[in-house]
C-alpha cells in the first residue's frame, strides 16, 4: 500500500515509517524539519530511512495549502498516517501561534488532501494532554475533554473535531490516538528522558516539577508505533445505532473513533528518575521545582478499546526501555 506519513524526521514518525518501509509498503514522509529542537537529529533519522528504495522524503510544511494539494493529487495514498505537530506543552505558552498554524492549519491541509483524493483511512495524532482538568482514573475516552489547560492540548482537541466533522460530511474514516508520554531511542530532546540523560552525565542537576509528586503514562516507542500500525489497519464505520444523546464521544454515526495508546500503568516521576539513574549508574543531582502552568499532575490510559480491536498490550517496561534508550544516547553522542 501507498502511505503519507507526516512528521517522518520527528520520532514517532521515523519509527512508524520505518517499520512500515519493512514490511514492503511504499512510503512518502513528509517534514517541515523546523529547528524546535536540534535539526541535526532530525536529518540523522532520515539517514536511516535513505537506504530504502520505496521511500521518498519531501521538506514540506503543513501549513502550505498549494504544496499540500498538489502533495496529495501526485501521489494517491491508500492510507494517511498523520503525526506532524507543534510538540511540547510549555514551549505553546511562549510561541502560541506556531500551534495555530502546525497543528490546526496543517490538520485542515490533511483533512482536504483525504477529502479530495478518496484516502481510505486516515490516523492522525491526538494527545494525553486533551484530558486537562479531568482527575477521573484512569483517563478513558468515554470521558469528557472540555477543559484543556494548555493550547497544545486545546489544538489536539480541536484535531478531534475537525476530524469528526470530515468523517460526518465527506464519510472519511478517521482514527485519533491519544499518545501517553511516548518514550525511546531517538526520543525528542525536549521530553524528560532525553533532558535527564544528558543533564546527569554532564554532572548537572535536574528539574523536578511539583516536588516530585508527578505520574505518567510511560509508553515505549515500540509499542507506540504497533498500535498506530495495528489501528490504521482497522478503518472505522459508522455506528449506526449512534445518538449524539446518548452515544459515547469515543465513536459516531460517521466513520470516527478515538483511542487512548499508552501503556495503561503510571509511573511515579521519582521510580522513572531511578530507572534513569541506575541505566546510567549516577546518581542525579536533583533540583525540586513548584508545578508548571500547563502541566497535569497524573495521566494514566484506559487502553481497553485500543486492546479489543488491535488484540495487542505493551510489552516494554520503563526499566527495560530506559535502558534502551540510554543505551542509544550513549552510543549516538559517544559519551
């Protein structure tokens, strides 16, 4: 099959395209390579993905409407796979506008690509972070998102409807997963495991947010991206028993559903930073800091409905997958 992936530099995308380049699909990624964080990484991911015949990268950005357009009239896709975004929830508070145009203009550029080129499926990234001010555990997606407390997640949850709103009128199947703290090899040096790394083997402390008392949904990066494969193979119907009444906002009567992928278990911030700790054997410098605006103090999937249709569970645990990771940084930076 022919698929888009978006955001095939950024680290979920590098790794879905490449198990998808394994099993013999064509793929054409795609990427604006903005330098949010270090680029170099970024073309270094794309060197593993050149050797494959069937690939085909275009720096391209979301937001170009005409580039876009012409993106999806050339090529035809079977199957969309959408992770391009403006990651990160603090950096939304300093520069909002980058999310406005990556994350909602560039989603309205997929939404019109599938719309006119009879995509048959079309898997696109939500967030975790669409659950806000919900303190109902674990998050499930018969819960309601109403309430982000960042624009990142305000921008997913806009994701959500605007996709809802394709799949009503133009009957275009669409699956949004909410990604859980996704984590690995070739992970993004913003998130906390690529900043606790380097900061404890350059002999700096870390940032510790709310003293500590912080939980997340750690997911490996593995099975992150067997869940994206397995869900883009099950292309959603309409539900026609379906009342926006009654009915649940995880599906519709159009062909839409919603997911949580994660890893269904929370880790405490401080048994993470001991996993770092001893994968690494130093012990961190630690640096205790009050809650972050936009920050949530626990996040935990209810991976039920991800597990009946895709008949798969994590397998990776955060002491195996940190030390995979480390493992990497150790060898990519030679340190």
């Amino acid at each position: 099959m022919k698929y888009l992936v978006t955001g095939a530099a950024g680290f979920i995308g590098f790794f879905t395209s490449r198990r998808l380049l394994d099993a013999g699909h064509q793929v054409v990624g795609i990427d604006n390579m903005n330098d949010y964080y270090e680029v170099q990484l970024k073309r270094d991911r794309l060197k593993e993905l050149e050797p494959f015949e069937h690939f085909n990268f275009l720096q391209l950005d979301l937001a170009d409407r005409e580039g876009m357009a012409e993106l999806f009239k050339e090529h035809k896709f079977d199957i969309v796979i959408h992770l391009a975004a403006q990651a990160g929830v603090r950096y939304s508070l300093d520069n909002p506008f980058a999310y406005a145009d990556s994350n909602m203009v560039g989603h309205l550029s997929v939404l019109e690509g599938c719309r006119h080129n009879n995509v048959k499926h079309l898997v696109y990234a939500s967030s975790s972070s669409v659950y806000g001010l919900n303190s109902k555990m674990p998050f499930s997606t018969e819960d309601s998102v109403d309430h982000p407390v960042s624009l990142y997640a305000a921008t997913k949850k806009a994701n959500e409807l605007m996709s809802h709103t394709y799949s009503h009128l133009y009957d275009i199947p669409t699956s949004g997963l909410r990604f859980f703290t996704v984590y690995g090899p070739w992970g993004r040096p913003d998130m906390a495991l690529f900043k606790f790394t380097k900061a404890i083997l350059n002999g700096e402390p870390i940032d510790i947010y709310n003293d500590g008392n912080l939980a997340r949904d750690f997911t490996y990066i593995d099975d992150i991206v067997e869940g994206i494969l397995r869900v883009a193979k099950n292309i959603p119907t309409k539900n026609t028993e379906w009342k926006a009444e009654e009915g649940s906002p995880k599906d519709s009567s159009a062909p839409y559903r919603v997911y949580n992928i994660g890893n269904g278990s929370p880790v405490q911030l401080m048994d993470f930073v001991k996993a770092i700790e001893d994968a690494i054997g130093i012990e961190a410098k630690k640096n205790f800091m009050p809650m972050q605006p936009g920050d949530v103090y626990k996040t935990w999937a209810d991976t039920e409905d991800l597990e009946k249709v895709t008949s798969h569970k994590p397998q990776v645990t955060v002491s195996k997958g940190v030390q995979k990771f480390v493992n990497w940084y150790r060898n990519y930076y030679k340190v």
